[in-house]
C-alpha cells in the first residue's frame, strides 16, 4: 500500500464576495508526492486540535506547502507591515500538526513556507521582508508571471547532511541550482534544527533535524523541478520512502 501523505490545504485567497468558500493545494505537490510512489490527502485547516486529529493520526507522513506570511506575532515580532497573504486558521493548523509530526517522528517535508512554519513551530524566528530587510540580497521573488521551474539562485547544501543524501540520490551535488518565490525567510533557526543550505547572499535556504528520521525543510520549489531535475525528483523520492517504511 503506498504511504499516505497529508498536506494542510488553506482558504482560497481573496475570493470573490458571495463565491463558494473553498481549501486548495498546489496540483504541483501531488503530482510530485504521486510520482515519487506516495498518496495524498488534503487536510482542511481548522484551529480545533480535534478536528485534525482524526485525519492527522492516519499518516504516514506530512507536506507543509507553500503560500502567504505567517503572523509575526507568532515569532515574537511585531507586525512590519509587509505581510502578505496572512491566514490566521491556517498558521495555527500548521503549526500544531507540524509540533505533532516532530515529537511522533513523522517524516516531514516542508517547502517554502512550510519551512518557515516548521522553524516557527519549533522555536524560530523569521525575515518578516527580504528586500527591505537584508541588504545586498538577491532576488528572492522574481514577481508573478516568472517561470515556476526556472532557477533563480544557487544554493550549497552542507555536505553529509540528511537533505545532501536526498539530493545526492538524484546527481552528484555541489551548488544546486533552484528557482525561488519567497520574500521570507528564516532568520533565527529553531535550536533543534540545523541549517544545511544557504544561498550565495547567506540566505537560509534548507533546514533540518538530525535527530527524526525525516524532518527537511526546504525554502526552493522542488515540486515545480521534479519534471526536469533528478535531484529535486529524488528529495521526494526519498521522503515518500521514508513514509513508507
């Protein structure tokens, strides 16, 4: 039976007055998570632990996806005023199910935001904006309309680290080349994470917990490079085959 793997689903963004309310994820992520052997199912935010609960004690595994800012209260921070996108339910769902999957050592897999949610549910704190923040960055946010599977930026991955093994299943790694769509980023790690990949502006773009079997967060786009990169292709391979063990 192939492994399955929740992804929190969140509230559509700005829809219409009157439209049916709807949760969404990304097809991107599916497509990968499929490919790589796994199934998916959506998990519908809620601030109630035990309406999670329930579909949270099912899996074999968790995909924190992409999206908006977290609320900076959140992180101990004040709001700066270049929040974008923020969802209250949804942040505190993904905080509370990734809390769950780190103390149960569920293999966790968190992309973009969901990097930033794992290191906030962990203690961490947040870039709240990259451009008005970090001087001499690189574009981080290319804009709308950018290609999903173009590189941006490179990134080097610290050698013998668990996200190194992943990647390196894919093709021999020294700077690995991602595409990038975040204004974010992790600035404080949380102390039980450690950085294994930072971009050429010093930029964390990797985290992880040597201490659970699965635990990787990555601030790129692997869902959106799988096609087209063996690398991206095997980080879900090897987090599929973690689920499934």
């Amino acid at each position: 039976m192939k492994p399955l793997i929740g992804i929190p689903a969140y509230s559509v963004y700005g829809a219409p007055p009157g439209e049916a309310k709807r949760y969404v994820i990304s097809r991107s992520y599916v497509e990968a998570v499929r490919a790589a052997g796994g199934a998916v199912i959506a998990l519908p935010a809620s601030t109630d632990p035990e309406a999670l609960r329930p579909a949270y004690a099912a899996l074999a595994g968790l995909l924190l996806q992409g999206g908006g800012d977290l609320e900076a209260h959140r992180y101990g921070q004040a709001d700066s005023g270049k929040l974008t996108l923020v969802d209250p339910e949804r942040d505190e769902a993904e905080i509370l199910l990734a809390r769950w999957a780190v103390e149960d050592d569920l293999p966790v897999l968190a992309i973009c935001r969901g990097v930033q949610v794992l290191n906030v549910a962990l203690g961490g704190t947040l870039v709240q904006d990259i451009p008005s923040q970090v001087e001499g960055a690189l574009v981080h946010s290319p804009g709308a309309g950018a290609p999903r599977a173009r590189p941006q930026h490179t990134v080097r991955v610290e050698a013998g680290s668990r996200l190194a093994g992943a990647l390196g299943r894919g093709r021999p790694l020294g700077r690995l080349e991602v595409n990038s769509f975040h204004h974010q980023a992790v600035a404080e790690p949380a102390p039980s994470l450690q950085v294994v990949a930072r971009a050429p502006d010093g930029i964390i773009e990797a985290l992880e917990r040597p201490d659970r079997s699965f635990a990787i967060g990555v601030q790129w786009h692997p869902e959106e490079m799988a096609d087209t990169d063996p690398a991206q292709a095997a980080l879900f391979a090897a987090f599929v085959a973690a689920c499934a063990k």
